[in-house]
C-alpha cells in the first residue's frame, strides 16, 4: 500500500550499522568474524561492538573491568577510540550519499536525515537500496534505512530495519505501522528521555502508540512542547525541524557546505568557530559536557581544481561545555591541517565522550582542578550568553572569531522559511 503523494517530503534515516566497531574493521580484514569492542576514551566503558559482541552479551555502557573475562574467554578485539578514523569515515560515508541525494543532513557521527521530494521519493525503496549498495561499495560500511513521512517515523523504521534486511518503511495510518508502534516501548521513540518515560508511564502510556493516541492537551503538559511535537510525528504530521532535533547521546555533530567556495584559512576559522557555538550552545541546553572534538574541512569532490580532505582529532584537557574552549580546539585542529591552495567547500566539527555535566560538576577533581577559578567565571559568562540569545534570538550575542553572518562561508539561507517558533523574532505578530 503506498500513498505518498509526489509534494509531500518523505524522510530517509541513514544509519551506520556498529559504526566505530565497523571502522574498527575496515583495514582489519582478520577481524571479519571476531567479535570487537570499541571503549571510550579513557578505556572505561564499551561504546561499541560488533554483531558478535552483541550476542555475547556485552552491553552497550558497560565497563570494561566488568566483562574482562568474557573479553578474555571468546578472545574479544579490544579498541581504544579512535575518534580521527571515525570522524574520516563518517566524513566519506557522507559524501557517498551526496553523489545520490541533493541534501544529506547529518545527524550523528553515523546518521543522516535525507529529505526526498518528487521522483526520488516516489522511489524512495529503490533509492534506499541504491543508497545502502553505495555506501557499502565506497566505503564498506553497512548501513540500515528507515524511510517515514516524519523524521521520528524513519528514526523508528531506521531501528526497526536493522533486523529486516536494511530497509524499512513506516508510514502513518497503515496497519502495518499501527502494529509497529503498539509493540514499541514509548522510550524507544527518537526524543523520548529516561525522564519522560516515567512520566508517561505514570499516566499509562506505555508504547509508542499510546503516546501518538493520547491527548494533545495532556502530552503537551506533560512532556512540553516537543513532547507533543514527537507525538504529532507518529501521526504523520512533520513539526521537528532542523533546529530542535533533539541531540544524539553519543556524539555531536554540526557541520555544512559554505555558500560559496572558501580560500582563506581566517574564513574557515570563523565557520568552525560558528560550529563550536553551535554544539556548545547544544551542550548546556542537554547539560553534557565532550571530552574530544574532531575538526574536519574539505574540498568538493566534483568541483574543478585539486581535492583535500581532512580530519583531526584534538584532545581537551577537561569535559567541556565552554564554547570558548570548543573555539579553541577548533583553531588548534584547523592550524593542523589546513593547506593553503584549495577550494574549501565544507567544514565542521563532532564531539565525542559526552558525558552528563551532573557526572562531574561539583566534584572534587573539579574544584581543584587547575584552573578551577576561570573554569567558573567561564561557566557564568555561557549562562549569560544562552540566557541572551534564547531571548533575542540564536547569534544574538557570538564571539567575535565566528564573524559575520555576511561571511562568505555562509549558507545561502534564501528559501529559509522564518524559525516561527524558536525565535523572538520570527514570531507572527497578530494586530
Ligand atoms: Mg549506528
């Protein structure tokens, strides 16, 4: 039964099966069959892990020490992370799906929303599969795809795909979905926090689609605005836009094309800056805190002139959420590996190891930690900042480094329809 009508946007979520134990394996032709770990960057906890990790029953977060002797017993590669590789390889699993898509919008290190209109979503299963046999050829990672009328349905189908043979489609109103939301458990829908779900429970909502059945009113006093937001999604009606796509647990992403080709190494220093304030600004709002960053800035694969690509890994001595220390960071990456003769047609930044800011704040290793003092002043000013821009609107108040929003590196942002909800500004006004 398919009733997508050629104007409406179909949403495909792209999804890197293992991702950091998948690139693990790429020049590692041995590891084919073995299971294998990846752990965070201290070695503290398992962040990933092959399909065989899995049914060994390694959980996601577990820490090392406690399955050391399953490790040891079914002779378990273990990897520290390696945040460089991960980050170039996302970097190419992305530029892959570019050479078959107008627009690939990154999620995660390891996803990407791609809205289809006209042809390509009226072909959408075959697109998906074309997708999938791309990125594989390319790259060698595997990949599963949720296709849905909504970005939290194809997050969903994307889930669901990874055991039905790497596509899935669910679309709003079919039965084939209704039963699909039925069985899921509410906490499982993109957006949907450990908090949420009790409360939700607490009311009797337990699986997706009560959430999608419930009363507006009451979702939306409940779980918020975009509570009720993610329950309209599972009925179809599209209201996550790309401004408030919830964060991903994991990593961070904020990276794009510039409006124009970029030369000057300042210019690319003042795009990445305006990533660093983005994730940073994204950080506090979900009280995280990354504990590494990698910078990326390439030229376009089908533009004239040489290619150059790539990424770097740069450590921060302390998690951070300070925008300031990300700017740093980002600076210090691009003095890396920045070349002086291209045509730099994208840039961005990924934040790894993020960690709860409760995990840490307040804590002795924090108090005395070297500049302890700065580290304070440093948190006032950011609250400062969030306070100010939520109130007049994003870029209301930025640092300096990340220029202006004339700079060429800019997105041509004409056909941008106004941000009708999240900015003081673009409200309607109604006389
Ligand atoms: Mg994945």
């Amino acid at each position: 039964m398919r009733s997508t009508s050629s104007n409406r946007t179909l949403w495909a979520l792209v999804d890197c099966n293992n991702f950091f134990a998948s690139c693990e394996r790429l020049f590692r032709p041995d590891l084919a069959n073995r299971p294998v770990i990846v752990l965070s960057s201290n070695d503290g906890c398992v962040v990933a892990r092959s399909n065989e990790a899995k049914a060994l029953g390694i959980g996601m977060g577990e820490p090392e020490f406690k399955v050391r002797p399953l490790l040891r017993r079914h002779t378990v590669a273990v990897f520290s992370s390696n945040f460089a590789l991960y980050g170039d390889i996302s970097a190419r699993v992305m530029r892959t799906m570019e050479s078959l898509v107008p627009h690939v919008e990154q999620y995660s290190i390891d996803e990407a929303f791609i809205p289809l209109t006209g042809p390509l979503a009226a072909n959408a299963d075959e697109l998906a599969g074309t997708l999938r046999k791309r990125v594989a050829g390319w790259t060698s990672i595997v990949t599963s795809i949720g296709l849905g009328t909504t970005r939290t349905l194809a997050k969903l189908a994307s889930d669901a795909a990874k055991k039905s043979g790497g596509v899935l489609r669910l679309e709003a109103g079919t039965a084939g979905t209704d039963a699909m939301l039925a069985q899921t458990p509410v906490g499982e829908v993109w957006g949907i926090g450990r908090r949420s779900v009790e409360k939700l429970r607490l009311r009797g909502i337990l699986t997706a689609k009560n959430l999608r059945d419930a009363d507006d009113g009451k979702t939306r006093k409940l779980l918020s605005i975009a509570g009720l937001h993610t329950a309209l999604e599972l009925r179809g009606i599209s209201c996550v836009s790309r401004t408030e796509i919830p964060a991903s647990r994991r990593t961070m992403v904020s990276s794009r094309s510039f409006g124009q080709r970029v030369t000057d190494k300042e210019h690319l220093a003042e795009a990445l800056a305006m990533h660093a304030a983005n994730v940073g600004e994204r950080l506090r709002r979900e009280k995280l805190l990354c504990g590494a960053i990698t910078v990326h800035i390439r030229t376009s694969r089908y533009g004239q002139g040489p290619f150059y690509d790539e990424t770097t890994q740069i450590g921060l001595p302390f998690p951070t959420a300070s925008t300031k220390d990300l700017i740093r960071a980002t600076r210090e990456g691009l003095e890396s590996i920045f070349r002086p003769g291209f045509s730099y047609a994208k840039a961005g930044i990924m934040l790894f190891d993020l960690i709860s800011r409760n995990a840490l704040q307040g804590s002795l290793a924090e108090a005395v930690a070297p500049g302890a003092d700065a580290k304070r002043r440093d948190r006032e000013l950011m609250r400062v900042l969030d306070a100010a821009n939520r109130k007049f609107g994003r870029g209301a108040l930025r640092f300096a480094a990340e220029g202006g929003a004339d700079a060429p590196w800019q997105a041509s942002r004409s056909k941008r329809s106004p941000h009708w909800t999240t900015v003081w500004e673009d409200l309607l006004l109604v006389r």
